[in-house]
C-alpha cells in the first residue's frame, strides 16, 4: 500500500530531476572564459585559425564553444585545437 507522503515523494521525483540536470545558458556562461583570458587574438597563428579549431561554431555571429562573445574565424587563441567545426566534447 502506497502511503500519501510516499505518493507525494514520488511524485516530485522527476521535476528534481530535471532541475538538478539543468543545462541552460546560465550553465553554459560558467564554462565559457574571456578573450583576454584565452590570449584571443583576431589574425592566424602559425597558420591556426579559429574556422579550423573543433570548438568553432560557424554564425553569423561566428562564436566558440570556450571564448564567451562573437570570434572572428581568422581569430586565434591559447585554446585552439585541430578539428571540423563545432565537434570537441
């Protein structure tokens, strides 16, 4: 037999769960670092440039999946790193 405080429980399980895994903007905005932190910088280096990293996400605005604002695809930072367009993990 399910008691009341059981059923109530049980029933509030799911909303918890949702909130706890909770992956919205604000989420996002705390894994993200500044351009000055990242070293950014808006030309190649050595011949890396932001279209060709894995954490580049083509715009318009071009943006990065680590550098908070809009990049510029020729940009360049401390974090780049070889891959198609927007497939790091």
């Amino acid at each position: 037999m399910i008691t009341r405080r059981t059923f109530l429980f049980m029933s509030t399980l799911p909303a918890t769960f949702a909130v706890l895994t909770m992956d919205g903007p604000s989420a996002r905005a705390e894994t993200m670092t500044s351009k000055k932190m990242a070293d950014y910088q808006y030309r190649p280096h050595d011949g890396q440039r932001c279209a060709g990293c894995c954490m580049f996400v083509p715009g318009p605005p071009s943006r990065c999946t680590m550098i908070a604002g809009a990049i510029d695809p020729n940009g360049w930072c401390k974090y780049w790193k070889a891959g198609p367009a927007d497939t790091c993990s």
